[in-house]
C-alpha cells in the first residue's frame, strides 16, 4: 500500500509506485504531515494490531485475528508507522518499548 497527498511531485509518485511491488506500506512526506498521531494517543484496536506485530503475526493473521478487512488493518499500520515515526513494520516494536507503550 501505498499513501501519497495529490499534491506531492511525480518523483514521490514513483517512488510509492515501486514500493508497492513490496510488501509492506509507503507514505510519503506530505503523507505523513497529514496527521501525525502519537502512540501513547492509541486506540484499543490500534495497540492491539501493535501488540500482533510484535509477536511477529502477518497481516492476514492479524486481518484473521481481529475479524476485520485488510485495508483497515493496513491503514492502522500506516497509523502506526507515522505515529512511532519508523518506515518499517520491523521497527515498531522498539519504538513502542522507547515510549513505554508496550
């Protein structure tokens, strides 16, 4: 997945483009400024999905889990990632343990 603002530059576009051939979530710069939420201002279901990943699950483990559909589960990781100010899933469990989240 990725999230890119329609104002942003061909250039971030194609970056987000080539991204998505990976797994995983992309969001751009103007993405990010968007809304930047803080872990400690979670939601039930967000520190759920959170507690999931660091106990390694995928997201279709997650998306089974928690009986909801993929997308909204990639949008709370997106959530996430902008939150704990990391680019990658791997990176959020030691973001959250630094703010004592988990």
């Amino acid at each position: 997945s990725a999230y890119v603002t329609s104002t942003e530059i061909t250039e971030e576009l194609i970056n987000a483009l080539k991204f998505c051939e990976a797994p995983g979530i992309y969001l751009s710069p103007g993405a990010r400024k968007l809304h930047t939420p803080k872990l400690k201002e979670l939601t039930r279901t967000e520190r759920h999905v959170l507690l999931l990943l660091t106990q390694n699950k995928s997201v279709p483990e997650i998306t089974h889990s928690l009986d909801l559909p993929e997308y909204i589960i990639t949008l709370i990781i997106a959530n996430l990632l902008t939150a704990a100010a990391v680019d990658t899933i791997e990176e959020l469990p030691t973001a959250a343990k630094n703010e004592g989240v988990i």
